[in-house]
C-alpha cells in the first residue's frame, strides 16, 4: 500500500511537472527540456524571492513613516492639550479680573450708570433720526458725529466727553427746532437724467423741500434731493412758497418724506387722463374716439335740428296760416288744400303726412341709443381680453407680486370705464332727443285730431 501511494505521488508530481513544463514551454519557446524547465523554475524563484524582499522593504518603510507621523501627531496633541489647559487658566483668571474691574466700575459710576444708559439710547435715536433727516442736507456731519458717539457709547473701554454730551443734546434741540422752520440754502439736486448741480432750495421742516417751482424727493441712502420724473397731482403750486416772504402759503408736505416719500411717490405714479387713455389700447380708443366722436356728432345734431323744427313748430301754433318750413305748417297744408273731402279721406291723408314728417323728426335717434348699448360692451370685451392677459401673464411669472397683478387687473377695467362714460351721457341724451320729438309728434296728431274734429262737427 505504502509503495502504491508513493507510485501515485510521483506520478501526481510528473504530470504536474509535466503540465508546468507546457505552461513554460507555451510561454518561452527556448525550454525544450527538463534541465532547461528546471532553470527557469530556478531562476522564476529567484526572481520572485527578490520581488518579496522589495515589498516587505517598501512596507517596512511606509511603517516607519506613519509611525513617525503617529509620534509627531500625539506630540502635538500633547502640546495643545497643555496650551489649552494653559488657556482655560489664563481665562479664568482675566475672568475674574474682568468681573473685579466691572464691579469696581459700577462702583465708581453709581448713579452715573442709568445717565450714561439713557445717554446711549439718545445717541442710538440721533443717529436714526439725523440718517433720514433732511435737516442734515443743511448741516452736514452731524450723522458722523452721531455715529461715532454711539460707538464709543457702546464700548466699555472707553467714555463720552463732556464736550461729547453737550453736543449731543445741542443736536438733539437742533433737529427739534429745525423741523418746524421754512428755510432757504444751497444743495445738490439730480434730475431725472442723472445730472448734478447746486441751486438754492427751500426745506418745509423736515417733511418738504420745494426749488424751482418743483416739489423734490429725498434719497436717505445717498443724502441727496431728486427732481421727480413727474409732478404730484393736485398739490399747490410751490413757487408761491419760493416767492413769499412772509406770511402763510399754501404747500404740499410729505410725512414720509425722510424715508423716501413713500406717500408722494404714491400720487406721482398715478396716471393721468393721457396715460389712461392709452391703457384701455385699441379697444379704448374706438370706444373714446369712434363710437363716442360718432355719438356726440349725433346728439349735437339732432338736439339742434330738434330744437330749431320745435321753435317752428311752436311759431306755426300761434300762426293762423300755414308755412311748408315746418312739419306741422305742411301738415296743416294738407287740410287747406282738401277742404271739400269727407272727413274719413281727410283723416287718412293726414295720418299720412304725420307719417311723412316721423323719420326726420326722429332721424338718428336709434343710432344714438345703439352706440349708447354698444360702448359697454366694447368696454366689457376690453376688460375680459385684458384680465386674460394678466392671467397669461401669472401664469408665466408668478404671483410673487401683489402690485403687478393688481396693476394688470386696474388696466384691464380701464376700457370698462371708458365704455360706462361715452354709454351713460349717450342714454341720457338719447332720453332727452326722444322726449322732444315725442313732443312734436304729439302736436302734429294733436292739430290732425282737431282738424278732423272740426271737419266732422261742420257737417
């Protein structure tokens, strides 16, 4: 048994040999035999021997370097374990130096202390105050003052002279008498082009500043004066102001004028008339210009014709002839030219004249009454494409701002308004043509009625 496993171990190692041999001789064509198989093996193991002695060389080095890093590293840490713990001590040392020194400052300052805290809320209120005051246009430099003096108020290594504190109530007196005077200086004023130029103003407190004949608008970021793009609506004329020397004048005054004039911003962006007239675009203009030009041509027609055919009508009334220059002169014509008819015939013929004379009498008045229905509804087709629009335009960008939509919405009802001004006049007009042609109709049936009434009493 012992020699048939020995047999199949060194039959195992032959073919191993033998498959390794192959390998060998499938990779490197120069080992034809076993001796030169061997050498190869030889030289591989070798080879490889000195491939694993430059790893291990390579790891032992890179082992070497870390723990060096290592060493380094808890070094370090020690050293700033130690200065940290160094530290802790010195802060709990000035900490105690810190609290003796405030003790021994309250101490000192007793009842100074609520003055020099009331003292410091005055110059944080100075400061707001002088930052968006337009009396700082006329004295320059108190907001630094202010500034500064809130700095050192607001340290605790150093204190306000007394010098210091007079001023500070001086500027506080200052800004309060200041504000209730009108006075003249020179400033800086931009237009509306961005230009520059020093000219004399007139300052209303601090709520006003009028020059030229022009109301001005205070910019607090830039401390400058700045010449609208438009004038205020409806305010008085400030040049009166400019040009008085004494007494009172009527002005316009803005109390959020030191924070940008929130409210006279407000009136300038309103539109006017001009402005109006363009948001309602085409729709509005036909509506203005088209239908309404064609409506008050009509009214201011008919009312003349109507008013001229009622004067001759009324002078026919006192007449005992008749005139053909008035429809009830021809209709009474008609009955002084048959006087020899029945009464029947003579009935119809006037009924025909009095037909004859209706379509002048009442000539453009349906015309009236249409363009008087229409201009609603062109308002109201203005208005429903405009909120589209707006809605188009939400939908695109958003809701983020109210004032956009509310804009959009305002221009939108514009043609609405437009349409209600030309329809309401044009109905009243309207009823007003129509009760004076109903008028001169009741008097032709009226005297046609009393001519037949006569004719049929004579027989």
């Amino acid at each position: 048994m012992k020699v048939f496993a020995k047999n199949n171990i060194l039959r195992i190692a032959a073919a191993g040999v033998l498959l390794f041999a192959g390998a060998v001789q499938a990779q490197d064509n120069k080992a034809t035999s076993l001796d030169q198989l061997l050498q190869l093996m030889k030289e591989s193991r070798v080879r490889e021997s000195q491939e694993h002695q430059q790893r291990e060389a390579e790891f032992l080095r890179e082992k070497n370097q870390r723990a060096a890093l290592l060493a380094n590293a808890e070094k370090t840490r020690a050293q700033e374990e130690a200065r940290s713990t160094e530290l802790e001590a010195t802060y709990e040392k000035q900490d105690l130096q810190i609290k003796a020194l405030r003790a021994q400052l309250d101490e000192r300052m007793g009842s100074l202390k609520e003055l020099f805290g009331h003292l410091k809320t005055a110059s944080g209120d100075l400061q707001a105050n002088l930052k968006n005051s337009l009396v700082s246009l006329q004295y320059p430099g108190r907001d630094e003052f202010a500034v500064e003096l809130s700095k050192k108020m607001d340290s605790e290594t150093s204190l306000p002279t007394i010098e210091e504190i007079e001023r500070l109530i001086y500027e506080i007196q200052r800004e309060t008498v200041e504000a209730g005077k009108v006075v003249r200086f020179k400033a800086k004023v931009a237009t509306a082009d961005g230009q520059q130029s020093e000219q004399e103003v007139v300052r209303i407190g601090n709520y006003g500043v009028v020059s030229g004949g022009k109301y001005l608008f205070f910019s607090p970021d830039s401390d400058t004066l700045n010449v609208p793009r438009m004038q205020p609506a409806g305010l008085p004329d400030p040049s009166k102001l400019e040009n008085a020397t004494s007494g009172f004048t009527q002005v316009g005054v803005d109390p959020t004028l030191p924070l940008g004039g929130e409210i006279m911003q407000i009136i300038v962006s309103r539109p006017d008339l001009k402005e109006r007239l363009s948001q309602g675009g085409l729709v509005g203009y036909i509506i203005i210009f088209g239908l309404g030009g064609i409506g008050l041509i009509l009214i201011i027609w008919r009312f003349v014709a109507l008013t001229v055919i009622g004067g001759k009508v009324s002078k026919q009334l006192k007449s005992s002839r008749a005139t053909t220059d008035n429809p009830l002169g021809r209709v009474l014509k008609v009955a002084e030219d048959n006087p020899e008819i029945d009464t029947e015939s003579l009935e119809l013929k006037l009924e025909e004249a009095v037909l004859k004379e209706r379509p002048s009498i009442e000539s453009g008045l349906n015309m009236i009454k249409i363009i008087s229905m229409v201009a609603p509804l062109m308002g109201l087709l203005g208005t429903v494409t405009g909120m589209i629009q707006t809605f188009q335009a939400i939908t695109d960008f958003g809701a983020g701002d109210p004032k956009l939509m509310a804009g959009g919405i305002s221009t939108a009802l514009v043609t609405t308004v437009q349409g209600l001004i030309v329809a309401i006049p044009t109905v009243f007009m309207h009823t007003i043509l129509s009760g004076k042609a109903k008028r001169i109709v009741h008097v032709l049936e009226e005297q046609s009625a009393g001519i037949i009434a006569e004719k049929a009493e004579s027989k």
